[in-house]
C-alpha cells in the first residue's frame, strides 16, 4: 500500500508506510534483528553520532536511492559508515571518501549509535514531487580508467550508451523492456557512437541484428553485470545514456550523464510526477528524463529518443564539437 501512495504523490501517507518494508523477505542484505543499535527515527535524526547505512533490495535500487545520502550528511551531524555490495565496493569508496565503506560482513563487527535503511533517507527529508536539491548525482569514477575508454571509444563521435533490459526476463517485467532490434536507427545513425551497457548475455539479442548494426554497436570486453568501475568509466565517456530502469541506468543518472529512463505508468520514484506528462524530470537526478512506456508504443519511444539524440548532437556542435 505505501508503495502505491508514493507512485501516486501521497508521500505523506506512503513514506510512513514504506518504512514496513525492512521486515520483508530479501529486502535487506543484513539481518537487522541482530543490531542491537535503535533505527533512525525522525526525532533522533536531530542528534548526532555514528549511523550505520545500510543497504536493501537490488543494485540498481542501491545506487539510485544513495543520490539523498550526501545531502543528508552535509546537513545533519552523523559519522556514516556504509554498507555496500563488494561488487560496488571500488565505486563507493571512490564516491564517498569521508565515509567509512564497508561490505555485508563487516556490519556484525560495527559499532554505531543508529542504523538507517538506504531508503529512509528520503522518507526523513521528507521527499515529493515538489522537492529539489535532496538528491544530486554522487558517483565519482576512477579517472585513470576514464581515460583509457576515452581514447578507446573515439571520441570525434556523439557517444550514446545503450541499454535495453534487465537480467531478470520473467513476464511482470519483460513488458517494461525494449528489444535490441528495435534500436537500429539509433546504432546505425550517422556520427554516432553507440555502446552496449546492457549486462547479462546478449548473444540472442545480437543474432536477430542485421549485419551492419551488429557491426555499428560497440560491445566493450568486459563484465558489464559485474566490473561497476569500468562501466563508470564507460559511461562517463557517453554524451547521452537510454535504457530502462535499470542498473547501467541510475548509475549514468548518479554519475550526472544526461539519461532517458523509460518506464512504465505508476513508476514508483517519479512520487505521482508520471500522472502529469508523460515525459518528466527525475525527482532524484535532474539530469534525468523519464518517459511513459506503454509496450504497444515501442516506435513512439524510439523516435522520441532519435528525435532527443539530434537534438543534442545538434547543440554538441553549435559548442564546438567537431561535426
């Protein structure tokens, strides 16, 4: 129920109920019935100390709702220690230099004064629609590796990376997913780079290609479900990032690259912005656009994005990009 009412923009309403959700199955990745510390309250908040952050739900969920964290230690008085996935271990540390970051089997041994779920955050600062400056692009990549793509990826072109899907095919979520195919305007369009971050294994995605947009998408050799600080890296490099919900997606938004999200009516983090236009700013990152995705309007969504990508290939070069 909390979720519905944030979907729709009753934050009020929905934030209170939303903090039920720590006592769901496969919610959180550390038992919090063995912390013998008392969870942040709204109240407590006001206090200080050492507060132990701790992580819930998927990666993507994981690096999109810590984009309110850096807000909220620059404007309350906590010591933060941070729980992530060892897969992102090298990215947050990067990202969060005045933190103490640590993995899932670290949390028994911490000494804290409150713990807080990722996604309390907003619920404390008091998140909608309406807010602005809660949240903010936060990922900082290791710059060594964003020079090694750079010179890789050939830079003379606008640069566009794409993903389409999640790992997870099964038929509740397939609906809000693209096929690759479908995108061969984009990777076979004239002075555009076009670079697959899409993890999982693509090898039937790629079959139904033709030969001359199998030939156009650059696929970089490395662990795209796995390798966070490479893909970082990647993603830095592109001029623009489309996708789905997923993943590569809010890491681009939490890196503040300009990023088309494409999601399904009732997404749960636009807070009720979807009920007003069909194409919106992200209430988390601003560099962010999402659009209304309805699976029988497949062309509508990739023309606008064609129609997105012209647009600021155009501006590129009325900058000074080479054209």
């Amino acid at each position: 129920h909390g979720l519905a009412l944030l979907s729709l923009g009753r934050t009020n309403e929905g934030w209170e109920l939303w903090l039920n959700r720590v006592h769901l199955d496969l919610t959180m990745h550390s038992n919090i019935d063995d912390l013998s510390m008392p969870r942040l309250s709204k109240d407590s908040a006001k206090k200080s100390g050492r507060l132990l952050v701790l992580r819930e739900q998927g990666i993507g969920d994981q690096i999109y709702l810590l984009g309110s964290l850096k807000k909220f230690a620059e404007t309350h008085n906590f010591e933060i220690i941070l729980e992530v996935s060892p897969r992102t271990l090298g990215l947050m540390k990067n990202s969060f230099p005045d933190f103490e970051v640590i993995t899932t089997s670290q949390v028994p041994t911490i000494k804290s004064d409150y713990w807080v779920a990722y996604g309390d955050i907003p619920y404390l600062q008091g998140m909608s629609k309406f807010s602005e400056g809660l949240s903010e692009p936060y990922i900082r990549n290791n710059q060594g590796l964003v020079k090694i793509w750079r010179e890789k990826l050939a830079k003379k072109k606008f640069t566009v990376g794409l993903a389409w899907r999640s790992g997870d095919m099964s038929p509740n979520r397939v609906k809000n997913y693209t096929n690759l195919h479908e995108w061969e305007d984009l990777i076979n369009m004239q002075d555009v780079t076009c670079v697959c971050i899409q993890y999982s294994d693509i090898s039937k995605d790629i079959e139904v290609l033709t030969p001359e947009a199998r030939s156009n998408l650059y696929i970089p050799d490395i662990d795209l479900g796995n390798d966070f600080e490479n893909l970082g890296a990647i993603i830095e490099n592109c001029d623009l990032v489309i996708g789905p919900s997923t993943a590569p997606l809010h890491q681009a938004s939490a890196s503040g690259i300009p990023t088309i999200v494409y999601t399904p009516r009732g997404y749960l983090w636009s807070l009720g912005k979807y009920l007003y236009n069909d194409e919106y700013r992200d209430v988390w990152y601003t560099n962010c656009t999402n659009i209304n995705f309805r699976p029988s309007e497949t062309d509508r969504l990739v023309n606008r994005c064609l129609e997105l990508v012209r647009e600021m290939k155009t501006q590129k070069i009325g900058d000074g990009y080479p054209s």
